[in-house]
C-alpha cells in the first residue's frame, strides 16, 4: 500500500503537475506570430514566426499543411490579404497577414539600339513587370549629352556619333545603345530632293544604311505588312537623296522574253545599292555594272531617255515595289506591273482591283501597304492621313522615287494611279502598323 501512494504521488509529481504547469503557460502565454516578407524570381515568399510556447506547430497554407521549422512556416503568397491556419498540440489559430508588397521586378526595353537623324526624337518605351503599384516613371541619362540629349522620356539627336543611355524603372538599371548620323534626315516629304551623285557612300557608310533600314523593318514587323511599309518610307522619306528612274534594262524573272539583268533598273537585294562592294550580290551583269547614282547604258527610247546614252543608275516603278517588299520579308519576285496575258505572277495579279472612286477614297479602307497604280504602272500607298494619300512610286514625270502627296481629286484625276489592291490575304500580318509615320 505503501509503495502504491508513492507511484501515486510520483505520477502526480512528474506527470499531472508539469502538464498542469504547461496548460497554465499556454492560457497565459498565447501564441504569437510574426510575418515577414521577401521577393524571389518575381515570387512572394512568406515566413511566419512563430513563439516557441507552441508544440509541434503546422501551418495550413495554399491548401497543403507546411510542418514548421525552428518555429518557421515559409511558404508562397499572394500579394493581398490572406488568412492562415496555425495549429499547435493545443490551439488552432487564424493569423492574418498582407504583404502589400510595392516593387519593379523588372522591365524590358523595346528596343536596345536606336539610330537617329541629327535632330531626330523617339520615344524610349519599355514594358514593366512590378508587384503592387510601385513607382514605374522612366529615367533616362545620357552618356554625352553633345551627341544625344534626354528630352522626359524621349531621346533627341544632337549630332553625329555614339551615346550610351542608362534607362533606370524603379532599383534596376539597363543601357540603350544610341547612334546618331547625318546619313539619313528626320522623316519629311520632299518632291524634289537632290538627285542621288555616283559614288558618294563608302563601303562602311553603305553597311550602316542598310542596318538603320534592317532595323526600321524589324521594329515595324519583318514579314508584316508594317514591314514593307517601313522599307519604301524609309526610302523615300529617311534617305535624303532621290533615286533616279532608270528603265530596266532587263529583271531576274524573265518572264517578257527580254534580256536577263541584275541591278539595271533594278535591285532585287537587301540593301541599298550604293557601293562597289555591292556587285558581288549580283547574280548578272549586263550593260553595268553600275551603282545608284553612276552612268549606265539605257536601251529605251521614251519619256525623253535615248537609246544607247548612259543615265545615272536607279529604279523603274516595280524594281521599286518589289525591292520594298523584298525587304519587307516578302519575295514577289524581281516582277513587272503590266495586265500581261501570258503571265500570272506580276504585281498587277497579286490581287483584285478596285478602281479608283470618290467613294472608295472615303471609305476608309485603303491602307498603305496596298499597290495602287494603272496598267503598265504600279506604285504603293505609303501614308494616309488627313485626306492626302501618300503614293510612293518611280516615275519618269518625278525623275525618280518619291514619296508623293496625292488629294482625292488629283488621284481621281490621275491617269497613272486608276485602282488599289487590297493586300490583306498577301501580308496575313499588319505588324506594328501605322496610317501615317508621326
């Protein structure tokens, strides 16, 4: 009996009273919780805290039970308010928290490499990746501001070279690369331009011209209809000499029976055509060779050309067409513009006409990108706005390619410009298209 009051007591002494002793601390002391926060691959990770007064506790959190460590739940959230559950050996708990985050992940420039005409102004834009609603204003800072000037959150070109702009959103920081030339002039139409002079371009100068147009394309949309847009005003506006009219001499698709040329009166090639170096992409030569803007033997005999007298090199009306839609990302192939009855593939054919109307005019749905032009003709919308149709087109009666404002009377008086096709089904893509290039 003895012995049996002693395992009593002891049972009490060493069981009922120390577990007496932790109820009493646990209603005495609850359990607390901190949270705290931390931003990890654009993730929102949450640690709570949790006293130590609490056994073996397990939090319930995006539906799956997270065992705590060293008193430790980290789990992934939400940035808005959200309520856990924390369960102990004794007591479950609702603990709500917010993490009310307010931070810029990231961004991402749209374009790294910007190349502008002294004087020239484009917009930085960037799209931006935050958390919350944090500040997301763009700062640009220029490297030199004699070559390139911040205006808000436009670059301008002051003159010709290279810069470096630091665009910063938030704590992150990326660099634009800027160049600045007088190869190329702020976008203006000129209906008489100067006449492009033979071999004025160096090989170095002819590579950055046609990387400014490769990137003009390629921000407009390479194989959209944007695209070709780019490349004829780029062409005709950027470039601030005229190409000369130069009737063929002969084109790659012979489908006329005629002689099989490369590079008189056309250039069906990426690129400009103004340097030497240019002749090794030719694929044959006739009466040349010769770049842009150098005396070649013309075989015609109309609009005041003679017969066997050299003329400055340059485009015909679809040598033109074609070479802007070559370097759009489309190959219509090195083509002509005439209705031919034994011939299916020239750009007259790549779709129905519509013949030039006043209510066609106003209906709003010319765009350019779409050919205009007659039989024997072609051309292509270059620009719309305000009630001008912008026409970009080689002509004899313009001594070259122009980029030519037309009013609805004047095209409806035009017996050069008398239907439009739609080129819609041809370019599938707009791209990044605009009506008009301000």
């Amino acid at each position: 009996m003895k012995k049996f009051v002693i395992v009593i007591l002891c049972v009490i002494f060493f069981v009922f009273i120390p577990l007496g002793v932790i109820i009493t601390l646990y209603f005495t002391n609850p359990i607390e919780i901190q949270s705290e926060y931390h931003v990890e691959n654009g993730e929102i990770f949450v640690t709570l805290v949790i006293s130590e007064n609490a056994i073996n506790p397990i939090c319930v959190a995006n539906n799956m039970e997270i065992k705590a460590v060293n008193h430790k739940c980290v789990f992934t959230s939400l940035n808005e308010e959200t309520t856990v559950e924390v369960k102990s050996a004794f007591q479950d708990i609702s603990y709500t928290y917010h993490p009310n985050i307010n931070q810029v992940l990231d961004f991402t420039l749209m374009k790294e490499q910007y190349y502008l005409a002294v004087g020239g102004k484009e917009e930085v834009r960037v799209s931006v990746s935050s958390l919350g609603s944090p500040d997301e204003t763009l700062s640009l800072v220029s490297s030199n501001e004699g070559v390139v000037r911040v205006d808000g959150s436009s670059i301008v070109g002051v003159s010709s070279g290279d810069a470096v702009v630091t665009a910063r959103v938030g704590d992150t920081e990326k660099e634009i690369h800027v160049t600045v030339t007088d190869l190329i002039q702020i976008p203006v139409v000129d209906k008489r331009k100067k006449d492009l002079p033979c071999n004025i371009y160096s090989v170095e100068q002819n590579q950055l011209l046609d990387t400014i147009l490769e990137s003009r394309v390629t921000d407009a949309g390479y194989q959209t209809r944007a695209g070709v847009v780019a490349a004829l005003r780029f062409f005709t506006l950027e470039f601030p000499y005229q190409i000369n009219y130069f009737f063929e001499n002969g084109r790659l698709n012979n489908n006329t029976g005629g002689d099989y040329i490369d590079g008189e009166g056309r250039f069906y090639h990426k690129g400009l055509y103004l340097h030497s170096s240019k002749y090794s992409e030719l694929l044959k030569v006739g009466y040349g060779p010769a770049i842009w803007g150098c005396p070649l033997v013309n075989w015609q005999d109309e609009s005041g050309f003679v017969r066997g007298v050299k003329y400055p090199n340059g485009l015909d009306c679809s040598g033109f067409i074609t070479w802007a839609m070559y370097n759009g990302g489309f190959d219509p192939g090195d083509t002509g513009a005439g209705e031919n009855s034994w011939t299916d593939d020239d750009l007259s054919d790549l779709g129905s006409h519509q013949s030039i109307t006043r209510s066609l005019l106003e209906s709003n749905t010319i765009k350019a990108g779409d050919l205009i032009g007659t039989n024997g003709h072609i051309a292509m919308v270059g620009g719309i706005k305000d009630g001008i149709i912008y026409v970009a087109e080689s002509t004899t009666y313009y001594d070259g390619v122009v980029m030519y404002p037309y009013t609805y009377s004047e095209l409806l008086a035009s017996p050069y410009l008398t239907y439009v096709i739609n080129m819609d089904d041809y370019y599938q893509n707009d791209g990044n298209y605009t009506a008009y290039w301000e």
